[in-house]
C-alpha cells in the first residue's frame, strides 16, 4: 500500500507575474457556479496553483480565508489532478465556498480544463 503525499510547499505555487500571465494568455478556461478554472501546460512533471480572489469576497480577513479553502482544496485533490499544469483557481464571490464544495468543483473542472476526457487526452481534431 502506498502511502499519498499531501505536502503542501512552494514547489506547487504559482507567484511570478510571468507564469499568471501565462495561464490566463494562453491557457484554457471552464467554469461552473463555484469557480472559473484555468490551466496550461508548464513542463515540470507536479501541478502548481495559484488563487486569484476579487474583492467582492469582502475585506482582507475574508479574501485571505477564501484563498486558504482553495489552496487546501488543491493540496488534498492534487493526486487526482492532471500533473504538469499549472492552475489559476477563481472563486465566485456569493457561492456556497467550502473546502467539500470547492474540493467537488475542482476534481469537475480539472479533468476538462486540461482538455482530458474519461482520463485520456482529448483528441484535436484538424480541419481539412
């Protein structure tokens, strides 16, 4: 039995402006209620994450506790999700956002986001 890696560290951090402009330039992008999810390909084998939180979540306490639930959202589903993209995780300000809800919608909208279906990559269909 193989024992699950749930360390959190920087290895699995979006910070550098470059790479944020990256995912959201070149990335692709699904939402559902809870959140707007986009990915892109980055290259290094794990996935990273970065939150990017509005102020209409409110003042700086509660933005803060919105982008804690998200990343623990990622650490605990991170052995699910599709290694070697980077993420940009986007909550919707009046939604229900708990660690089960946003751990649900990010298992949904992974998979699609970084173009798999039923675990296979999706196959690109060229115009002739």
């Amino acid at each position: 039995m193989t024992r699950m890696d749930y360390r959190a560290g920087k290895q699995f951090v979006v910070k550098r402006k470059r790479d944020i402009d990256r995912i959201f330039r070149q990335g692709r992008r699904v939402a559902n209620g809870a959140m707007t999810l986009f990915a892109v390909a980055n290259g290094l084998g794990r996935a990273r994450l970065g939150v990017g939180v509005s102020s209409r979540h409110g003042k700086a306490v509660a933005r803060n506790r919105v982008k804690r639930l998200c990343r623990e959202a990622f650490r605990l589903s991170r052995h699910e999700l599709a290694a070697g993209y980077d993420y940009m995780m986007i909550p919707r300000a009046g939604t229900e956002l708990t660690l089960d809800a946003l751990q649900r919608a990010l298992k949904s909208l992974a998979p699609r986001v970084a173009g798999l279906v039923n675990g296979q990559r999706e196959a690109k269909e060229t115009a002739t």
